[in-house]
C-alpha cells in the first residue's frame, strides 16, 4: 500500500499483514487512526549526539559512524564486538548475547547510530547499545538522536515485535504515507482564542516531538478534545 488513509486497516499497512493485525485488534486498534490515537506514555531525551572523541565515560550518549571492523571474539567470555569510527575516532561496540544475530547484522562500511553508556576498557566502548541503520547521510533517524516515544506495552505486543521501536518504525511509515489530513472539530478561530494546535499537529508532536515543549503542546490539545467529549457523553 502506497498511499494510506486515517481510516486504512493497519493488516494492509507495510510491516503488519493478517496475524499482527488481530493482536492490535485485540488491543483496540484497528486502523491507522486508531495507532495514531496510541500515544507515548514516556520519553527518552537521545537529542546529544556526540563526536566520539568528545564522548564522557559513565554518561550516555548517540554516536553516528562507519562500520570498521567487525567479529566473534572467544576468551574467557565470547563477544560481538564491532568498531565505529567517525571523523575524531572509533569506539567499540560490544555484545555478550545474540551473537549469531549479530554475525548477520553488520557489514564493513555501513552506517550506524549507536546509543549507550559510555565506558572504557582500552578505548571508548558502550556495551549493548540500542542501534539504528543509517542508509545515508540524509536518513532520518527514528530511533536515536531525538526524543523518543515510549509506548504502553503487553506481552503480545512484545511477543509479534511490537515494543516501543517495533511500533516507532510503523508509525513513522505511516506518516510518511498518509495522504489524509485530521477533520478538526475546532474552528481555527476558536483554536487561535484558546491557544490550541490544529488536531493533527498535537498527534503528530506526540509521536515526533522536535523539543520537550511539543509534548506539552500535544498533550493540552488532546486534553482538551478529552474534556470537550465527556461533555457529550
């Protein structure tokens, strides 16, 4: 599906298909609009990306560099460890599980975010970063160098690879694709008085915000839309 709608079924949506489709039925989204209406319940601030040789040990951080190397190492403890190298140095990037997993995941020369804590043993390191494929210099990145949404979680969405990054990468599809525009029930005139934001810009802000005050932007929109409804109910 190239083009998707408010009301389009999400089983149809790039990444989801029919068994995917009745888990998030279950959860009481059904269609774009309803995943649109599934805000954060928190945010990670992961705005300081950071020169890796301007990285301070103990403190977290996203780095952006180029796979230099990469391999399985055996010794007391067998270890992925993968060497990320921008223009002021490299740091390694290490994992204790999943190792197979990892051996299909990078190549030499690839692009990657890393976010992490910072430490040091013979060199930066951060030990079981979260990542993010960069394919270019131009991608936009969804889950590292931004505040990032943190969404309400069950086991069965957990369990079909929708955690928080799982329905990052779906709702960032989905505006990327969506041709609809919200139907505000707010006239722009009584929004201007009350100092509200259209009703798409606070969905959108809630999911991507671009600061902290978006979010509280977002959230005095839709806190108003919650009142004005229980006055009709």
């Amino acid at each position: 599906m190239a083009e998707l709608k408010l009301d389009s079924p999400l089983q149809f949506v790039k990444g989801v298909g029919p068994r995917k489709a009745a888990v998030l039925e279950a959860h009481g989204l059904s269609t774009v609009a309803d995943l649109l209406l599934y805000f954060p319940r928190t945010y990670l601030d992961r705005t300081n990306v950071v020169p890796i040789s301007q990285l301070r040990i103990h403190e977290s951080a996203t780095i952006i560099g180029e796979v230099k190397a990469h391999g399985l190492l055996h010794g007391r403890r067998r270890r992925y460890e993968v060497i990320l190298q921008d223009d002021t140095g490299a740091i390694t990037l290490v994992w204790f599980g999943g190792l197979r997993y990892f051996q299909r995941m990078f190549e030499k020369g690839q692009k990657w975010a890393a976010t992490g804590r910072v430490g040091f043993f013979h060199g930066y390191q951060m030990v079981h970063p979260d990542l993010e494929r960069l394919e270019d210099d131009s991608a936009r990145m969804v889950h590292a160098g931004r505040i990032i949404p943190v969404y309400p979680q069950t086991a069965e969405l957990t369990k079909i690879g929708l955690n928080s990054k799982g329905i990052r990468r779906l709702t960032s599809f989905i505006f990327e694709h969506l041709t609809d525009r919200w139907t505000d029930p707010l006239p722009e005139p009584e929004r201007e008085n009350l100092s509200l934001c259209p009703l798409g810009d606070a969905v959108r802000k809630l999911h991507y915000p671009e600061t902290r005050d978006e979010i509280e932007v977002g959230r005095r929109r839709m806190a108003f839309d919650e009142l004005l409804l229980l006055q009709y109910l």
